[in-house]
C-alpha cells in the first residue's frame, strides 16, 4: 500500500476518472459534504470542485471530463452534473418528485449517453437509468430492494452489476448481472456480497464480502453466453464499512487499485495500525475537575 500524496481528510467515497490521471474524492464532516478533484500523482494539492449545498457521491463521465454528483441544492436530493476542471456552472439532471426521495448516481456507461441512479425512499433502493441527452429516466431490471445497489456497468457498456437481496433472504446482500439494456435475463454471482467492480478487459468482478471485510474475485464469459466462475478469496484490500452506502476504492488502467484506508499519519505519511491509549488513575482525575456537590 503506497500513501498518496493527499492530506488525511474525513472522505467517505473515492472514483478514479477512467484516463487514470484523476481522482474525485467525497468528504463530510458533518459541516460541510464537498467534492474535490486530485491528481493521482499527488503533484497538486485537492481542488474543491463543489460549494453549493451539500454535495456527495461523484462520478466519472467515461471522457473523463465531466463529474456527476447528489446535491440538495435548490431542493431535493438530486443529480446535477458539472466540469471536472471547473468551469462552467453545474447543471441539473433529475428532480425527486416526492420529498424524502433521494437520487444517488452510481454509474456513466462508456458511450456517456446513460447513468445508472439509484433512487432511495423510506429505506428501499431501486435502480434506474438516466438519458443525459434528453433526461428520460427509466427504472431498470426490477431492482427494488432494502440493500443499496451500487450498480457499475462493464467496461464495454452490455452488462451491469449491481447488488441485490438475496432471494428468499431479504436481510442478505447479493451480486447480480443484467444485460443493458435489460432484457428479463438475471445471473447470480455470489450469495454474499456488495460493492461490484468489473476488471479493465470486463473479466472479473471483485466484490466485498460483508461481515469479515473480505474480499473475492469472479471470472466472467459474455460471449456466446454469460457464465461466471465460482469466487476466490483475494488479499485483503482498503477498509470497507457495513455503513459506506457506496464503494470506497476503483481500479486503475494497469489493474491496480485506488482507494480509502483508516489509518493514522504519520510525519513520513506511511500508515499505522490503530493503537489503544490507557489512561491510568482516571477517576482521580476526573473528580479533581468535577468536584462532587
């Protein structure tokens, strides 16, 4: 694991731009949800792409030009889009029209013509598609479940990951496969997992095991028919929390990863494992400062 050259910051979502120069992060410390721009060098500090309302959850365009985020500008939970590089103003994409609706993007597919949105009300998650030349938007798939979706299309735009209940389990999460367009086909991956990614050539899926914070690998066929492999256990990679409501770390275009990682910094930036503080004779001290009426 290599240290960015990124200040530690309380960021809670990190997209690779898919040139793999640039990074969009997420941060909320509970003042403020900001997204900022970064190159992956680390030759330049973070640039604080966002300033209005509260602003969460980016993605890439697959030119890596344009980031789409949440806002609760102007009212709502909404996607709004805007340039990487900061120009120009944002422009909206959806509206909720019901309160306590919340539009979350997940995915742009590699022609840059559909998002992948999840839209959250009342603790259910459904998955749909955004057109970004005339904004139609359609539910996809039938997904419509308590687990968040965190949809990612595959690298040639054909096919969609995405988690979902477990049938007939509906506390469990489980990764899936649709073609895209959906045609009514489903395919299983795995009875246990959340956080899909597709590898760079479209022939893998790593995914989070919930619980142990683990990690597996699926190989995948499209053509002539889809199939996938049974998962492998893989080393374990970033921290990854039952709580994050999106996946924390991307893939890089020589197969590497980018991520979030708990850790303290130190001076040198290198990470260290968490440490526990004992305090000794703690009562005696504490009666000092509160004396008893």
């Amino acid at each position: 694991v290599t240290p960015l050259n990124l200040p530690p910051g309380a960021y809670n979502v990190l997209r690779l731009s898919p040139d793999g120069t640039h990074i969009a992060v997420g941060s909320d410390d509970g003042r403020e949800a900001v997204v900022w721009i970064g190159d992956l060098a680390g030759t330049s500090s973070l640039r604080r792409l966002t300033f209005d309302g509260k602003n969460r959850f980016p993605i890439w365009s697959a030119d890596s030009q344009h980031i789409a985020y949440q806002s609760d500008r102007d009212d709502g939970l909404a996607i709004f889009r805007q340039r990487a590089d900061g120009s120009g103003a944002a422009e909206r994409l959806t509206a909720p029209d019901q309160t306590g609706v919340s539009h979350i993007p997940e995915a742009w597919s590699a022609t840059g013509n559909e998002i992948l949105f999840r839209v959250t009300k009342d603790g259910m998650a459904s998955l749909w598609t955004l057109s970004t030349a005339d904004r139609d938007a359609m539910a996809f798939g039938g997904v419509n479940s308590p687990v968040a979706t965190d949809a990612t299309f595959s690298p040639d735009g054909r096919w969609v990951a995405y988690a979902d209940r477990l049938d007939g389990d509906a506390a469990r999460g489980a990764i899936y496969v649709q073609p895209f367009p959906a045609t009514g086909a489903k395919y299983q991956i795995t009875r246990s997992g959340r956080h899909p990614l597709w590898s760079r050539d479209g022939t893998q899926l790593l995914f989070v095991i919930p619980g142990g914070n683990q990690y597996a690998v699926a190989s995948v066929t499209t053509q002539p028919a889809f199939r996938s492999g049974s998962p492998e256990p893989v080393t374990r990679l970033f921290v990854d929390s039952q709580r994050d409501p999106v996946r924390t770390f991307d893939i890089t275009p020589a197969g590497g990863l980018v991520g979030l990682i708990d850790a303290v910094a130190t001076a040198s930036g290198a990470a260290e494992s968490p440490q526990i503080n004992v305090v000794l004779n703690w009562f005696e001290e504490l009666k000092t400062r509160v004396p008893a009426k």
